[in-house]
C-alpha cells in the first residue's frame, strides 16, 4: 500500500465531508428538498465570488464549458474581443472567440510574463466598439497572477464593453472581488478551490453582462444563461442538474464560509510561499514573475541537467506524490506544484521531502532538508 498526494492544481483533493455529502442517496431534482439545497449553494457561491450584485449560475459541465457559454452568451457574430494571454488557458479563450466568429485583438505574452493593463487601455482606444475584453486571473499552465483589478478599473469606463474573467484556479486561492473590481461575468470549475470532483462549473453574471446577453445573438441551447436565470427564480434548474455534486458543493461552500473567504486567501497565500521559499532554498528557479505570483500553482524550472518528466515520475511512482509537469512547449522543462483547496502545511512540507529525495536520487546536488525548513520557517512565521 502506498499513500497517495494529490498536488496537482485540478483535480485537487476532496475533503472527507464532502465525500460523504455526495454519497448520501440520491433524491430527485424537482423537489421542495433540492431547491432549498441549489439556493444554498447559489448562495454560498456568491459568497465566495464576492458579490451580491452578479447573479450566480451552476452548469454541468468542465470549467472550458462555461469558458464557452461566455462567448455565447455574451456576443454577436463578428463583435471585436480583446484576448490577453500569457499561457494555455488564454490560448484557449482566443481558439473559443475564433470558432464563435469573433474579431479578436490578441494581445499575446510570454508565458512568464503578466498582462499589462496598460496595454488593455490601449486597445481600447485604438479599436473601438470593443465589446469584451477576455483575461485569465490566475494563469495554471504558468502560476501568473494577472491584475485583473487594474484592468476592471479600466473596462468599467467603457458602458457597452464587459469584462470576462477565467477565475477558475483563482475562486478561494487568490482575492477575486466580483464587485468591486468590476469583473461582469467571473468563472471556476468545481475540481479546483471548490474542492469538488471535476464536473461542475459556475459563474457570475452582473447587470453589465446581462445587458450583453439580451444583444446577443449568437446560437446557444443547453448553456443559455436566460433558461439558468428563469429557473433559479424558480428555485430550480433547466436541465437534469449534477445533484451529488451539487449536495457537495454546499458541504465544500460551508467550509470555506467556516473558514472564511479571506482566511481561506490568506491560507493559500502562506502555502504558496513555502512552496516557493522550500524550492528556492533547494536552488530552485521559480518561472512566474516576480510581480505576478499566485497562491494556486507554483511552478519551477528543471536545473539544468536534470530530466524534468523523471521526477514527476519519481515522484508519483516512488513516493506517491502527484505533482503536474509541464504543459504545451514547457514540457519536460518546468513542473507545477499545485496547492488549490484542500490543502493544509504538511502536504508542502510532504511534497518537498519527497521533492527532495527525488532530486538526490536524479544526481542534482543541493543541501539536504534545505527545502523542507525553509517552509518550516514560513509555517513558523520566521521567514
Ligand atoms: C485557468 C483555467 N482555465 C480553464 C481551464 C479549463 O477547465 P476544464 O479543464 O475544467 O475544462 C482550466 C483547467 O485546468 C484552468 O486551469
């Protein structure tokens, strides 16, 4: 028997109540019972995306399927988008605007790079009649953190134009305020800070992005915001909703309004400096940015010399820890230690010891349990 770690930044691991909430039998959707579970969840959704002006919509599906019914939702055919990206998740919103026939502004960086709002303004007053502006917050694929406060700030001056904002590896790891920054239409997927298994999606939807979907006309069916918004006035869904999910998603939700929203921040903000604090002591590179670090991922370049597919392996093979390699051409080049959700100190402390025994095992030399007490100090508030 081997016990196992899930440090990947989705799936991420469930908690054991959670689990169990899902197990209960299975009731039926169109229930007095099942209506008051959807409105607590929608509820504590919209604790959690802080806001109490968007409404809050579930969907069963992935979080690209929400990606999706954004697009969908929010535009006509041949509308101008402006895309930022810094890693493969952008690249996705800009594939989704194109099969939609949209115009898109690309502003593409470096994946080690973080958008500049700067730049979002400048497209915005060069192309006008912009009517979406598409950023990712927190970057899987890289560990960037884009401000999307500052460029909110800038949207907002803009009346016909929404702010459309994949959350989905920031809601409960990084600050996200729906409200106040501005951000119309804000989404995650359930296998990320939710701590639920894959499958089910939410996003918000302010006044601003309502005013977007009653233009719209791009085709749409199963994921017609208008159908979700008329049934949950209802107290109930449009389809066949997810219900073991969704009964999870109110046990995962209580947690985190046990915990609190900013402490829960606050909890990955420290989990995610140990990682960095344990693989720099290790002499370690780290490959997002200085200035655009998030708390869900941290990634790391492989040292030089050292096969970077060989110790994800390692260490899911020797030592049972799960960690994400590299995606699209950082491959092999870089690997991802996620800490989004249900995660506590010793999982870092876990996955840097064994981080460390792989490391020696592959020939890389660094000193000893220099890792594992750099996050120590952190834990400890000695750093
Ligand atoms: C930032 C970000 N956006 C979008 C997605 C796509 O979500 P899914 O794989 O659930 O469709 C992911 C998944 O990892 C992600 O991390």
């Amino acid at each position: 028997m081997q016990k196992k770690y899930l440090m990947t930044p989705g799936p991420t691991p469930v908690p054991a109540e959670v689990l169990l909430a899902q197990a209960r039998p299975m009731i039926h959707h169109r229930t007095p019972d099942f209506s008051a579970i959807l409105m607590e969840a929608v509820e504590g959704l919209r604790y959690v995306f802080e806001t109490t002006g968007s409404d809050a919509l579930i969907m069963s599906c992935s979080g690209t399927g929400v990606m999706e019914s954004a697009f969908a939702n929010c535009f006509c055919p041949e509308d101008t988008v402006v895309v930022a990206r810094n890693g493969k998740f952008g690249d996705r919103m800009v594939q989704l605007a194109t099969a939609y026939g949209l115009n898109v502004v690309d502003l593409s960086y470096e994946w080690t790079e973080t958008v500049d709002p700067a730049d979002i303004a400048t497209a915005l007053t060069e192309n006008p009649g912009v009517r979406g502006v598409v950023v990712v917050q927190s970057e899987t694929s890289s560990g960037v953190l884009n401000d999307v406060k500052a460029i909110g700030a800038i949207v907002a001056e803009h009346p016909e134009c929404v702010f459309i904002v994949d959350s989905i590896t920031g809601i409960g790891a990084v600050e996200c305020k729906t409200d106040e920054w501005g951000l119309d239409v804000v989404m995650t997927g359930s296998q990320k800070g939710l701590m639920l298994p894959p499958g089910l999606a939410a996003l918000t939807v302010s006044p601003k992005a309502w005013r977007a979907y009653e233009r719209s006309t791009l085709p749409k069916f199963y994921f017609d915001w208008g159908k979700y918004r008329a049934n949950l006035a209802k107290e109930t869904t449009p389809f066949t909703p997810p219900v073991s999910l969704i009964i999870g998603l109110v046990e995962a939700l209580r947690m985190i309004r046990e915990e609190g929203i900013e402490n829960t921040i606050a909890r990955h903000a420290r989990l995610a400096e140990a990682t960095r604090q344990g693989c720099e002591a290790l002499g370690l590179k780290l490959f997002a940015p200085d200035d655009g670090r998030g708390s869900a991922v941290t990634p790391v370049w492989v040292p030089e010399g050292v096969d970077g597919k060989a110790i994800v392996k390692i260490m899911k093979d020797t030592y049972g820890v799960t960690i994400a390699g590299g995606q699209d051409s950082y491959a092999g080049r870089i690997f991802r230690v996620g800490h989004l959700g249900y995660f506590g100190d010793f999982d870092i402390i876990t996955t840097l010891a064994a981080l460390e025994m792989t490391l020696a095992q592959l020939g890389y030399e660094f000193e000893r349990g220099a890792g594992i007490s750099a996050a120590e100090a952190v834990f400890m508030g000695q750093a």
